[in-house]
C-alpha cells in the first residue's frame, strides 16, 4: 500500500491555525489548540485520540459542520473558513460526502431514493454510470427496492456509504461510521470504504477510537488535548495499539508535569 505525502502540493483538504474554544473564561474548553494538517488526495486517513482529544471536533471544522474560532479550512481549493450557511450548505452537498454512526435514513424511502437523496435535493441528474459502479462496489443491487426497515445494519450503513460517494465529491468524512455494527457488518462497510480510494480515487477521512478500523487506512493521525501528537503510515492493529499506548503515556506525563491548574 503507498505511502501519501502530506504536503501542500498534494493536499485535497488543509488547515491552518485550526482552533476551536466552546465557553468563556472560567468555563473555556480548549477543543483544538492551533492544529496544521494536511489530508492526501486519494488517501484513507483515520484519526484517533481518547474522549476529548479534539477528534470529532477537527473532522467537523475541516467538513464545514462547525465553524472554528481561529485558523483556515481549505477544501479543494475552497476556503471554506469564511462561508456562510448558504454556501457551507451548497458545498456539503455537492463536494462533501458524509457518514456517521446513526445511519441517517429516510425510513420512507428506499435504498435507492436514499442513495440519490443528495442529488435530488440538488436538483441534479444521476450519472447513472457512476452509480451502477458505487451499487457494485457496495453490493445492494438486490436490495435497491427495500426500505431501511428491510436491511441489516451492515446494509443500511453501506446504502449511507453509497449516498456519501454519488455526488463523486472531494472528501468523504466518516464520524465512527461502524459503532453500530457487528464485526462482519463493520469489515464489509470499511471494505467498501477501502476499495473507494484504491479503485475510485476517493479521499476518505474517518474518526475511529477502534485499532482494527484505523487498521484499514493509510495513516492515522492520533490527537491528544487539541492537538496532533503522532502520525503513523502504514498502520497495521498491532502498530497503532502501540501508538496509542506511548501517546496516552506521554499524555499523562505532560499533565503531571503541568501540575494542577
């Protein structure tokens, strides 16, 4: 599996300076404190930290969902930082891919409905070449005509998989897309996510606190209080427990050595 840079040069997604403060004085939780990074075009990139890290927080500032207190976003050449809500709204919809624990379905509709939902509310056309691709690669071409209600877990999260990659955008970002499922349901789902870059080309971002699931990508970024601490390539479970025990050691020995504030 290739090694991606993250340099400007090849970055699809950037931030500078990111930080992000919720409350005031007293009450201030650091959530990012100053984060650079660059995400690979066409690379699997998996983020990771214990509850707090900042982890959830950095995907959603980086995917325009939450609006940072300082710093720049740069999406495919969109600096997103500055936006307003109509054009975050425009640029979720046609360039962002998205997939989260809860599955997001419209219980009405069925599988194919909800796969082309981000294209209808587009007021677009269906490449139906593209789709019939992404319906092979995620393997529902029997169950296009059921609704949610008539699919597995694994099913459903891979028909949000599928709604995530119809639009072709730049960046797919995955918050713990398989926290609901079983062992088997979760392979195929990070399966399908896997084959999407090496054979589409897509660039996918996913949030994990799972080894086996961060296993799957290219590198792994770890956060700890805010901030990137460690960035693994070519991670295998084994490698990113370790990562994971040495960062949560060092962690604490910064705290302690802080001492009490």
């Amino acid at each position: 599996m290739p090694t991606p840079t993250s340099t400007v040069d090849t970055a699809i997604a950037s931030a500078r300076g990111l930080r992000k403060v919720y409350g005031h004085a007293q009450t201030e939780v650091v959530a990012l404190d100053s984060v650079d990074v660059d995400i690979a075009r066409g690379s699997f990139t998996a983020i990771m930290g214990p509850s707090g890290s900042g982890k959830s927080t950095l995907m959603h500032c980086m995917a325009g969902l939450d609006r940072p207190t300082a710093g720049n976003v740069v999406v495919d050449g969109a600096e997103i930082s500055s936006m307003n809500e109509r054009q975050l709204t425009k640029l979720r919809r046609t360039r962002l891919g998205f997939v989260f624990q809860a599955f997001n379905l419209i219980p009405t509709l069925t599988a194919r409905e909800n796969i082309i939902l981000p294209v209808s509310l587009a007021r677009g056309r269906v490449n139906e070449g593209w789709f019939e691709q992404v319906i092979e690669a995620v393997g529902l071409a029997d169950r296009l005509s059921h609704k949610p209600t008539e699919l597995s877990g694994g099913q459903q999260q891979r028909v949000a998989c599928a709604r995530a990659l119809v639009t072709q955008p730049s960046v797919v970002f995955a918050d713990e897309p398989t926290g609901n499922l079983d062992s088997v349901s979760s392979h195929e789902v990070l399966s399908f996510l896997r084959r999407s870059v090496d054979e589409f080309g897509q660039t996918v971002v996913i949030v994990t606190h799972d080894p086996a699931t961060a296993a799957f990508a290219d590198r792994v970024l770890f956060l700890a209080d805010g901030a990137i601490v460690g960035d693994l390539a070519d991670p295998t479970v084994d490698r990113v427990i370790d990562a994971l025990r040495a960062h949560s050691d060092a962690s604490r020995a910064r705290r302690a050595s802080a001492g009490p504030r």
